[in-house]
C-alpha cells in the first residue's frame, strides 16, 4: 500500500466485509436460549453501521506491521461496545430516540427490558472478545489492550461523556464542558481503537503513543461533523433526523461556535492527525484517509 | 487454618473489611466529575452488602496456595458486576423495585437515567479491575480469569437468566426452565468467583476443575435459599418483603417443588460441594464453611 495508490473505498469495502462476517460468527446463534436477546443483540449489531471503530483497529494494527486476521476478535468487540452504548442511550429514560439507521431502536423493536438486557450482553460479550484474541497474540498485549478499551467504556471515557452530555441538555455550556463531552462520549472509544490495534499488533511504545495522539484528534474530528451533520446533513444520507440536537438543547460545536469555525477546526485537528503519522510512513496510509473521511462524510 | 478450628464469623470480618476498603479505592472519586454518576456507583456498591462474591475469589485463591492481596482487584470487579446486574435489575422495565436492603433503589434515588449508566459504568469497571490484577498476577492467569467472568456474566450467565426470568414471569414453568435460571442467573457468577480466585492464584488444572463443580453447586443451593427466604424469611433479616416472588409469578424452588423439597434439595447440594473439597484438604476450610453458610443463612 502507498498513499499515491491507496483507494479507501475498496479498503473500506474489504475490511468492512471482514468485520460483517467475524461479527456474525462471534454472536450467539439466534436458535439457542434466550432467542429473544439474541435476536435483539444481532437485530441491533447487524444494522447496516459504518464499521468505523473495528476498521480503525484493522488500520491501527496495520501501521505498526500486523493485519486485520491478528486483531479481529478486539475489532469486533469494539463494534459491540459501540451498540451497547447506542442502545441504552436510545431508551426512553435516556435519549428517547425510536429509530436509529432508517429502523424502529432496540427498545420500539423488542421492549424497554430487552434492550437493556441486549446492552449489558454486548458488553460483556465484547470482553470475552477481547480476551479471545489471546489466542493469536501473547496475553500481556492482550491485558495492556483491555485496559484501554475498558477505560475508553466507562466513566473516565464513553459513559462518563454521556452523563455530562444528559446533564447539560437545555443548559448554556462553556466550551470546557463541550471539550469533556467530546473527549469522552467519542474521541475515547475511537482513539482506544487505534491504539488497542497498534497494542495488540506488538507496536513499540513510540508508536502506540503517536497512534494515541491520532485517536484523540480524530475522535474530536468525527464529533464535531456529527455535530455539522446534525445542522447541516441531508437526512437521506445520515439517516437521521436534522436539528434534533439544537430541539433538545443539546451541547454542540456548531451551537456554541458557528459552522464555519467548527468546519475549520474539525479541519485543523485532522491535519494535526495525519501530521502524527509522518514517522509512520506508507503503513499508516489507511489511517490518513480515514483521517480525511472523518470530516469529509455525509453520513 | 484447619477446620475443626476455623471461626467463619472472624474470617468474614476480616476478608469482608478487605474487601469494603479495597472497594472505597477502586471506585472513582466523588470530586471527579461526573459526579453524580460516581456517586450512584458508591451508593449502590457500599450499602452493606454480604460482599459473598469477593470472599468466594478469596477463597478459592486460598483453598489452591493464594491469598487476599494477590486477587483482591479481580475480587471487587466480580461485586461490582453484582451490583450492576443489582441497579439494571431493580428498573421500572424490569423488576421495578424501589428499596433494596433498605434504602431507595438506585433509579429512585438518583433518576433512571443516572441508574442505567451507573450499570453500565460499574460493568466497564469491573473488567478495568480484572486488568488490573496483572499488577501482582502473570497475564495469562489475567486472561483466563477474564473469560470466565464475562462468560458468566453474559448471555451464557447472569444476563441470559435475567433474560428468562424476566420472559418466564406470570407462565407456568417446568424444571428444566427453573434450572436454567437458577444456573445462568445465579450461580454462573457464584462459580466464576471461586473460578477466577483459583485460576489467578495458579491453581493446577484439577485443582480448578474441582472448585468449578464446588462452585456450580453452591451457587444452586445459595438461589434455592433465596428462594426459600422469600416465602419463609423474616423480613427484619432479609431486608426484603416476604412473597414478592409469588405476587410477581416468578418461577421459584418452592412453587415448583415446595418448601420442604427445596430445602432437602439445597442441603444435597451443599453436601456434594463439600465433597467435591476433600482432596484440597486444610487450605478449603473456608470454602467448606461457605457452604454451609449458602443454606444457613437467614439474609
């Protein structure tokens, strides 16, 4: 692979491919006891979702000489985390969101018990993944790995975001307040991604560090153009409906600073990324693009 | 320790002080911000439970050569995974209970919303802790323990017989079902507890073998004792109403079988776990008297 060369969309059509397919086999099977949270597990994993995170963990693997095989389990598991965290903050207490990509929530498909059943199981299912990728990489990788993806989860990461984001709905919030929503709610499980990759695969600590930095700018990168989208999105792209942030008095970049500056530092912050990778040189060449997707999306 | 001398009483006070302060630790500080959801995770896990899980992977280190310190981490994780299952539990979706051991539940007292990511946060937690015993432990030991606390905490554990619970409510149920239950809902993590205690420990493969047997089996009688306390139990001990399980429909031991039954049942149980600790000798002794204390006790 060379930057020069490097086609995104087929890379993205390949690895995507390969995640769908490790997803399907590492789900319980529908037909065993209970069915009804399995089916809902799948109903909600299988949804047509960009694969962005597992592909991240792919495309971090890869920057420091591993591949997509080695690290599958880890992807997949960030996947599982990813949904769990879009069911529970779809239920009524929390969100109250009834669709979700063009179908009816986990909670409208299967009820309220369910679908908080079918969060916790994914969760825990993500971790006996994690643990599974013991099988192809040596266990201390394996531990370093789990740490950083059970942090990016919790409160110092993805949870503790989403209950700063629920606080401050209908509130005036500072721009210090906006950053913490951002760093945790997104940027932590999408950086924890790049670098569990990277971990995972045998990186050197200066290179996992690097990668860290990466995860951490595109993280904010991606949130603020959901934020963009949100305003400005077209709906049969996205999938969701436009203004339902402003509606609910959500904090966001372009309601605190304006589309045109949070256009530009969504910009800034992925230049600051590829930046990053320099020293990486053509392995990182899927993380450059993926640098550039993050603001360039529609959807 | 040997077991014509051993004083149960004194040795949970002094692995359940351990274990409480170890807790107060771990969990994230009050002043952090989000504070709110760090004070639903202290107000759920330090309210006077029986801390029965920790003590389990305490003894289960001991009874193969550990002790206390070496798996005091994986120790906390697995109450923490109890008191999650405990706040998810207790929602209006689910069981919809407003006290519990006396207090308001968790989403009576700091809203649904705070409750259902206190769960999850204590859930993402636990396994942040399971990691974090590779600070005293070697990582494969890590890994081993990590699969099989998620396992039982998943859809093949607590969560899949939450799940049937839940669907089996108000329906006539046969053994089979209730078996199923009580296995996946209770006793998975019962068994994972002694399990990961062992394993983190170094315990040879008989060695952990037999403490899974042991603790499949006196996870069993302790929900048959659950059960039981529901219609039998004083509610001033227990800390519970008396009947709840009958008024809800819930498949129990005693509506299937009756109370009697049950009880002989339990005692069964509990002599085969204590049978299963002969060849590990002294170092079992508290497992020993653990078991006695699943049908004995009267909360």
């Amino acid at each position: 692979m060379n930057t020069a060369s490097f086609d995104l969309r087929e890379y993205l059509r390949q690895r995507v491919a390969l995640v769908d397919e490790a997803l399907t086999r590492y789900l319980p099977s529908e037909h065993l006891r209970p069915q009804v949270l399995h089916r809902a597990m799948r109903y909600s994993t299988m949804s047509g979702g960009k694969r962005l995170r597992p592909v991240l963990v792919i495309a971090g693997a890869e920057a420091v000489g591993g591949d997509a095989e080695l690290v599958m389990p880890a992807a997949c598991a960030v996947e599982l985390i990813h949904t769990f965290s879009l069911i529970h903050d779809d239920l009524p207490a929390i969100d109250n969101d009834t669709l979700r990509r063009g179908r009816p929530t986990c909670h409208v498909q299967f009820g309220e018990a369910v679908a908080i059943l079918a969060g916790d199981a994914l969760f825990a299912e993500a971790f006996q993944l994690v643990a599974r990728n013991a099988e192809t990489v040596p266990a201390e990788r394996v531990v370093r790995a789990l740490q950083v993806v059970a942090e990016a989860s919790g409160t110092r990461g993805m949870v503790g975001g989403q209950m700063v984001d629920i606080e401050s709905e209908g509130k005036q919030v500072d721009a210090v307040t906006l950053e913490y929503i951002h760093r945790h709610k997104t940027a932590a499980l999408i950086r924890a991604s790049v670098v569990s990759g990277a971990i995972l695969a045998g990186g050197e600590t200066w290179q996992v560090d690097l990668l860290s930095r990466y995860g951490e700018l595109v993280g904010l990168a991606f949130q603020i153009t959901d934020d963009l989208l949100n305003v400005t999105g077209d709906p049969r792209k996205t999938g969701k409906a436009v203004g339902t942030d402003a509606a609910r008095g959500k904090a966001t970049y372009p309601a605190l600073f304006g589309v045109e500056a949070s256009r530009e530092r969504a910009r800034e912050l992925v230049n600051a990324a590829v930046d990053t990778l320099v020293p990486l040189e053509e392995r990182a060449c899927a993380l450059r693009a993926l640098a550039y997707l993050m603001v360039e999306r529609e959807e």
